[in-house]
C-alpha cells in the first residue's frame, strides 16, 4: 500500500510543482513518469536494504510441506478456472 500511495502522492506533488514553475513535470505523463520512479525507487530500496530484505523474504518464506501441497493446489485450482470454460465466456480470472 506504501508503494502504491508514493506512486498517486509523488505524481500529484510532481504535477503541483510542474505548476509551479518546475518545468520537466508541467504536464501529466511527467508527473506519471517521477510518480513511477518514485514507486519504483521505493520498492528496490525494500529489496535491497539487508534488514528490509530480511523481514521480506521471512514473511515469504514456505515452512512446511503442507504449504506447498496447498498451494501446489491452489495453482492447479486456478490453472483449471483459466483454462476451462465455457466457450464465448469470459471465465474467472483469480
């Protein structure tokens, strides 16, 4: 969510300085542009930075084989759902 709010704050700060007089965001597809290097900065500063990254690849981390099961299961669920429908029909996409 962080990542997502730089992306909409950093864009409408951007074009509030285009505005302003700062001349390389003054229109809208550069305000995008900064808002997306923002976002984009922020996300590789989350994967990089070794305590960061530590907490990250904890939280992702399976533990147990049962988990795997599962979500081996999951995914064939979803390949499935995807695969298999109704022709003309848009299916469900999970």
């Amino acid at each position: 969510m962080a990542v997502f709010l730089a992306l909409v704050l950093g864009s409408l700060a951007a074009r509030i300085a285009g505005r302003l007089g700062v001349g390389y965001v003054d229109s809208w597809p550069s305000a995008i542009a900064f808002g997306l290097a923002l976002m984009f900065f922020m996300t590789g500063v989350a994967h990089f930075t070794p305590g960061m990254r530590r907490d990250m690849i904890s939280s992702t981390t399976m533990r147990d084989t049962a988990n795997v099961n599962t979500n081996a299961a999951s995914a064939a669920r979803a390949s499935r759902l995807r695969t298999t429908h109704a022709e003309g029909s848009w299916g469900v996409i999970c």
